[in-house]
C-alpha cells in the first residue's frame, strides 16, 4: 500500500506504508492540515503513534519541527525509509510513547492516534496532565466516531467528525499548568 502526501515540500510524493500500519485517510489528513494552516502554521509538532507516518512526514513536509514515536521495528524502519527518500528531517524514535512523556518535553501540537484497542479516553487523559502539550498548544486526538471523549480543566474541546472517524483537539490555554506538583 502507499500513500501521498498532500502538501509542502514534499507534496505528491509516496510514503511506502508498513503492513502494520492504519493510516488516516486523505480527507482527515487534508482537513487537519487546512485546520492547523489556519491556527497554528508553525512549531513543534510529535505524532506519539507515527506508524504510517502519514500525519508526522505530512507535518514535516509543511514545516514542522516534527518528532515522530514508534514502537513497531519495522514501522520505525519505513519511517527512516520514508523521511530519507522525501528528504525531510524528522526525529525518530522508538518506544511506547506513555513510558517516553517524562522524557519528551512539552509541543505546540500533540498528535496522537493510537491503536484502536488502546484505552483511548485514559491514555487521552494522562496526555493532558503530563505537561507533553506547551502553553498555547494543542492535543489532536483521531478516535472512532462512536467514542466521545471528556472535556479537561485548562483545555477548550473541540470535536470535528470525518466519517467514522473524529478528531478532538484540546487548545491548551495560555498560562496554564497541568503537571502536577510543578
């Protein structure tokens, strides 16, 4: 299977997609982009589950300071694969992004599409208050359409919904504090 990207430096190029890879279509991908061209055009941008690297060489084609976390081998692989041959430079690396969060730093956007059988409303929740999203930021979580997840003190929700799939943005609100105990 292979996939293009949409815009940016990188645009009409093919990424080759790992075989264990679920990525989001091109309509979520396109609607994402136009969303975030609109609000935040610029920064540092971490896709937690990279897999296909649809969003994360997408964000990375457009400009981002892009980081992408994997924990698959040979997903990794087509990651590195992929980013040599479109010419980007990301940072790549493996692990299980919840073991990682201490370790990563804060971003203006989160990015996160988990494995559909991950807990998604609890993993969501440990994302808001682990200080992984930079004052101002913004958390991107894609989900089924039939999972609604909760609003988070400090956070304004949003829902965008795309066939079978949603995507809920959390903006982070300037001057706030969500790690615990800092």
């Amino acid at each position: 299977m292979s996939l293009r990207i949409l815009g940016g430096s990188a645009r009409g190029r093919s990424l080759k997609v790992p075989d264990s890879a679920r990525p989001s279509g091109a309509r979520l991908r396109k609607s994402l982009f136009d969303l975030l061209a609109a609000r935040a055009p610029t920064g540092s941008f971490v896709d937690l589950h990279g897999g296909s690297g649809a969003i994360g060489l997408e964000a990375a084609s457009r400009g981002y300071a892009v980081t992408l976390i994997e924990q698959d081998a040979r997903a990794v692989k087509a990651l590195e694969t992929n980013a040599r041959a479109l010419e980007l430079r990301v940072r790549i690396i493996r692990g299980e992004s919840q073991k990682l969060l201490p370790r990563l730093g804060s971003f203006d956007l989160v990015f996160s599409d988990p494995p559909y059988q991950a807990d998604i409303p609890a993993l969501t929740a440990q994302l808001l208050g682990s200080g992984v999203v930079a004052a101002g930021g913004c958390l991107i979580c894609q989900h089924p359409d039939r999972l609604e997840l909760p609003e988070h003190p400090g956070y304004l929700r949003e829902v965008r919904e795309y066939g079978s799939n949603s995507l809920t943005l959390y903006r982070r609100e300037a001057g706030t504090d969500t790690v615990k105990g800092a």
